[in-house]
C-alpha cells in the first residue's frame, strides 16, 4: 500500500537539501556583494578627485559635438540629414524593443535563458525557501492541542464561508457531453490557481524546457514521485483508498492506541494522534466520504502533471480524468462542496505531517476557490462558475 507518511519525509529531506545549497550560494554571493561595495566605495573617492578635470572635458566635447554637426551639415545635403536622423531613430526604437522583451522575460526568464533545463531546480529551490519564509512566523509556535482546536476552528469558518458562495444551479450532463472533459480539467482548479497554471486544456503550463524542469522537480518534491509507475501507483491509491479510506480507519478506532504501530517512532506516533482526535472532533459532522473532493482533486492534478510530462498519454489522461469526474459527480453535489472536502482533507494532511503553517495553508486554498466562483473572467477566473457542477442522476444518463 502506498505510504503517503514515507513520501512527506523524501519530499521534505528534499526540501532541506536544496535550501542548504542555496543557503551556501547566498552566503557566498552577500561576501562577493560586501568586497563589491568597498570596491565601488573607493571608486567613488577616486571619481571625485576627478571630477573637475572631468567636467571640464565635458564641456570640451560639447563644443567638439556641436563642429561635428556643423561639419556633417557642410557635407551632407539636408536630405541626406533627415534620412539619418530616420535612421538612427529605427536603431533606437529596436533597441527599445529588446530591452522591454528582455523585462517581459522577468528574472526567471532570463535566468532560464542562460541555464536552460537547470533553471528549474533552482526556481524550486528558491521556491521552497521563500515557503519557509513565509510559514517562519507559524513555526515559532508549537503545534499542540491548544493550536490544533484554534485549527478546527479556522476550518469551520472558511467552510462557513465557502458554503455561502454563490454557485449556479447543477445541469445534467449527458454521457457523451463535452462539458465533461472540461469538468474534469477544473477538478484540479485548486492547485492549479495556488501553481498559477492554465486551466484551459489539458497542458498546466507551455512546453518550454525550464517550466518541464520545474514541474519536474515541483512532482518530484512534494510527492516523491519520479516517473509513469509512481505516478500511476499514486493516482490509483488516492482513488480507492486515499483519505477517504484512512478517515474512516480512524472513525472506527476508539482510542488512539489502536491505530500506533509497533516500532512507530514518536514522530510517527505523534502524528496518528493529531489525527485521531482531528477525526474523533469532526466524525458526528463529516462522513469519510466528505474527503472524496480532497482525494479526487489531487490525483487530477497528477493526471495532468503526468500528461505534460509525458510519463502518460494524453489518451490516458483523458480517461483518468473521465473517471474521477464520475466518482466526483456522484459523491458530492456542488463546486462550493468540492472546495469544502478540499480544505477538510487539507487540514487533515497538514495536521499529520505536523506543519504549523496550516492556517495560512488552508488561507490559500479558500482564495484559490473563491476566486475560481466568483472570480473575474478577464482576470483568468471564475472558471468554475462557467462550467456548472454535474446533476445527480437516479438511474443513467439524460439523453
């Protein structure tokens, strides 16, 4: 059975590697950064002792500028002055050009530009530590008791305020609908929005080599997942047990010493039991089924991570996609209902893996479905507004 605990340990030994090799590399460029300061500062002092002989030699090539024009004037026709004067306005303006393509590029462009594949191990690294950056301040808190009940607390209110977004009505789909194949590209919405990728077919991102690279390494890090069988083995796993499977293990244990393992270690150990007594809170509320929109959105973002990477076909894609959105339509009822097992199951996760930073996690994900409700088109959101959740059906498809 796929061991989701083993993938979080490789994926953040992973974490920890890359952002001590960049540590280094910045440690090493804040030294080069002082000795060129000191450098530029004794620059400074030589320049000004030159600066009024310099600026007497300014003056000297003014004067020098202005015969030359008169000299050009004497020998070109006026014709012949504006024509260059046209000239060296197009040389300008193509100048001009690349140098607004080259900002366009942004430093990650550019970076990519000169590196190439490697570019994306980087941009992941720098990723990484500017996420633990940002979580620094949660960290100094411990994660006991006391936080984990502020927990299900933060939960329950973005629920709440989830629950109260509005959403058009649910339309049945027939069997052969082609809102189906886009159903299930927004099954992934979530993370798609937290990673800034296209929601617009099948591809997350343009197949350049850099943005290969880092999806490469985005999969690698946070999933432990390096090629066509783990990827298959995964998304398999998250449809048939999953979440789900392992929130209904810890419904029917009655304390949590029925579900510690011999030879647990107490990481471990501490971990079963942040999510014992998560389960035991919610229970009476929340059936395992209510983890369905957690389990089902992540393996769709795998599919799609698998297809632009060509570790699976578009074809098989495709199906996967096909059949996670049946599961999806047929256990839940609305996009609003999705976004909520998606934080459930979010917190669920964060709390076994001990993370201090879940309340700006689950944060990040209540933006990321409002703004896919009720976002802006022109804006690339509100996609989800515009593909309304299959109905319910009681016996087979509409025709």
């Amino acid at each position: 059975m796929f061991d989701i605990d083993e993938l979080m340990k490789r994926a953040q030994a992973a974490s920890d590697a890359a952002s001590q090799q960049l540590q280094e590399s910045m440690e090493k460029s804040r030294k080069i950064a002082e000795q060129a300061q000191k450098d530029a500062e004794k620059a400074a002092e030589d320049a000004a002792k030159r600066q009024n002989d310099e600026g007497q030699a300014a003056e000297l090539d003014a004067a020098n500028q202005q015969r030359q024009v008169e000299i050009l004037g004497q020998m070109f026709s006026p014709e012949a002055m504006a024509q260059m004067a046209v000239n060296q306005e197009l040389i300008q303006q193509a100048v001009d050009e690349k140098v607004a393509a080259a900002a366009a590029l942004g430093a990650e462009g550019m970076m990519g530009q000169l590196f190439g594949e490697d570019m994306g191990v980087i941009a992941a690294a720098l990723e990484t530590l500017a996420m633990e950056e940002e979580d620094g301040e949660d960290e100094e808190r411990e994660l006991d008791q006391a936080m984990e009940r502020e927990l299900y607390q933060v939960l329950e209110e973005k629920l709440a305020q989830l629950d109260a977004l509005p959403e058009p009505e649910p339309v049945p789909y027939a069997r052969d609908d082609p809102r189906w194949g886009r159903f299930g590209i927004l099954l992934s919405g979530i993370i798609s929005t937290l990673n800034n990728h296209e929601l617009g077919g099948m591809d997350v991102e343009e197949h350049i080599p850099v943005m290969e690279q880092q999806i490469v390494s985005l999969v690698r890090r946070s999933w432990g997942i390096n090629g066509r069988g783990e990827l298959l083995d995964t998304i398999r796993y998250l449809t048939r047990e999953g979440y789900t499977l392992r929130y209904a293990l810890y419904c029917e244990a009655d304390s949590q010493e029925e579900l510690l393992e011999e030879g647990m270690d107490e990481e471990d150990r501490a971990s079963v039991c942040r999510g014992w007594r998560f389960v035991q809170y919610f229970k009476d509320r929340y059936l395992p089924d209510f983890l369905l929109g957690w389990d089902v959105g992540r393996a769709a973002m795998l599919a799609r991570w698998g297809c632009y990477l060509g570790w699976i076909t578009e074809g098989e894609a495709v199906g996967v996609l096909w059949e996670l959105s049946q599961k999806a339509a047929r256990g839940l009822h609305s996009w609003r209902e999705f976004a909520e097992s998606y934080l459930f199951g979010g917190l669920m996760w964060k709390l076994l893996c001990g993370d201090c930073a879940a309340e700006s996690y689950l944060g990040f994900l209540a933006d990321a479905a409002v703004d896919l409700l009720t976002g802006d088109p022109d804006e690339n959101e509100g996609q989800w507004r515009e593909c309304p959740w299959p109905a319910a059906r009681k016996i087979g498809f509409q025709p």
